[in-house]
C-alpha cells in the first residue's frame, strides 16, 4: 500500500522483483541503480544473512511527473529465490504496490518459473487482494541465452491473465527500463 508523506509532498510506492532462484532479480536491481542519476536515488542496500540477501533502495523518477501535486518515490525490492526462503519472499511482498515477475527464459525453468508465480499468486492473496487485480509485469529475462523458449511458449504457460511483459537481458540492460516504467505507470494508475 502506497504512504503519503504530506510534509514533504511524496507518494512512496514499493515494487517488488518476484521469482526463481537466478532469474536475474538482483541484475535488474543491480542495472537500474547504476544508471538512476546519483541524485535521485537512495544507496542500494542488502540485507543478508548466511544464506539469502534481500536489495533495495530508493529513486525519485524524473520523468513520471506529479499525481494530484504529489512527487512519487519508489522502493524497489527484491526477494530471494530459493524455495526455502519463501518466509522472507512473504515479509518483502507485504505492503508492496506492484511486482515484477521476473521468468528466467530456459527450458529447464520453465517449471521453476511457474511454481514461483503460483505461489506469488497464493501470498499476494493472503493479504486480502485480489491476485488478477494486483499490479504485475511479467519480464522474461535471459533472452540471450541459446535455446531460450519462445515468447509464445513462456506466454502460454506465464502469461494467461494478459500482463504486459517484456523481453529482457538483464546484465546488459536490454528491457530492463521499459519493464521498470511499465510497473511505475500500472502502479501510478491505481493510486
């Protein structure tokens, strides 16, 4: 749920950077804080303990503009993959106001893909809000990668409630923006 800072005229939204192990939450992350103009970002922040690490950190966008004379600021997040972490993936999920999807585009995740967004659908309806409403965009990330699965084959089997997505490398950068300013604008628009 977005907060509203009156005092300083700023609309906080979270967005959070959901699914598998290795699909390339934390090099979304990782590109889109090396590019934000240093004074429009918070530090990229990782909450780590022995086995899993949670990044975040802030920017104001420039060129999203004002809603209803409010600057918005958004948390970007992510949560860590591994199937045992599923704990954490809940607490990071809580209060967010849109996900991003990120699907590691090769045939052997393809299962992995689809359990993570099963379970993205049970947590965000454990906090009361209806998952076909909920703000999602899909990424499907490792377009690079020989053999990746068509787009037609990932929207099959992902893609079945119609989200916008977008194909992405994301070390590179390739899609990486337009996934961000798509999530930023469907978050925005339910405000």
């Amino acid at each position: 749920m977005a907060l509203i800072n009156v005092a300083a005229r700023e609309i906080h939204c979270k967005i959070v950077y959901y699914g598998p192990g290795m699909s390339g939450k934390t090099s979304n992350l990782q590109y889109i804080h090396s590019q934000v103009p240093k004074e429009t970002k918070g530090e990229l922040l990782s909450i780590a303990t022995e086995t899993e690490r949670t990044l975040f950190f802030d920017f104001l966008p420039l060129d999203l503009g004002k809603v209803r004379g409010f600057q918005t600021r958004f948390h970007l997040y992510t949560v860590p993959g591994q199937v045992l972490y599923e704990r954490t993936r809940v607490a990071v999920l809580s209060g967010a106001d849109g996900v991003v999807f990120v699907a590691d585009s090769q045939k052997h995740k393809l299962e992995e893909n689809i359990r993570s967004l099963r379970e993205l659908a049970v947590n965000i309806t454990r906090q009361n809000k209806r998952f076909q409403d909920f703000p999602v965009v899909l990424q499907y990330n490792k377009r690079d990668v020989p053999g990746a699965l068509p787009v037609a084959t990932l929207d099959k089997y992902l893609n079945t409630l119609g989200w916008q997505r977008f194909e992405a490398t994301a070390t590179s950068g390739a899609g990486v923006f337009d996934t961000l300013k798509a999530i930023s604008k469907l978050v925005i628009s339910k405000l």
